[in-house]
C-alpha cells in the first residue's frame, strides 16, 4: 500500500506600504504573537516569526489544503486589521 507524505516550508517577507519603519520594539512583540496566534487558528503551523523595524520574516509548515497565495493573502489580510 502506497502512501504520500509531505512538508512544506516556505518563508514569506512583506512589509507595510512604501516600506515605512514604524514598528518599536514593543509592537514588533505585539505583531509576532498576533501572526503566531493568526496562523495557528487557521491550521498554519508557525516555525519562526521575526520583526524587523520595516518588514516581517514568516516561516511557517503549510498543509496541503493550503497554497502558498492563499497562506499569504490569509496572513497579510488579516494582519492589517
């Protein structure tokens, strides 16, 4: 009996418009519990989340039901309510 099994890893990199350095040290804390939280709730398995003052590094376990564009637009979206 065949099975299938897989990972997959990817890193996104965004950041806010024009690229802005506006996060202090306290809301980058803030930012990566929130994106921690955001990704587990959805079935996105955080690796490691890291904010820099103008971009933000995510690495995260997708599962297969996910595309790499739908993590993406998912994540994005709903961090910048």
């Amino acid at each position: 009996m065949a099975s299938t099994y897989s990972k997959i890893y990817i890193q996104f990199v965004f950041s806010p418009k024009r690229r802005v350095s506006h996060f202090s040290k306290i809301e980058r804390e803030r930012i990566s519990k929130f994106l921690f939280g955001l990704s587990k709730a959805k079935g996105i398995h955080p690796i490691a989340i890291h904010c820099m003052p103008d971009h933000l590094h995510v690495f995260v376990h997708l599962p297969t039901s996910f595309s790499c564009g739908q993590a993406m637009s998912y994540l994005k979206a709903n961090s910048s309510r």
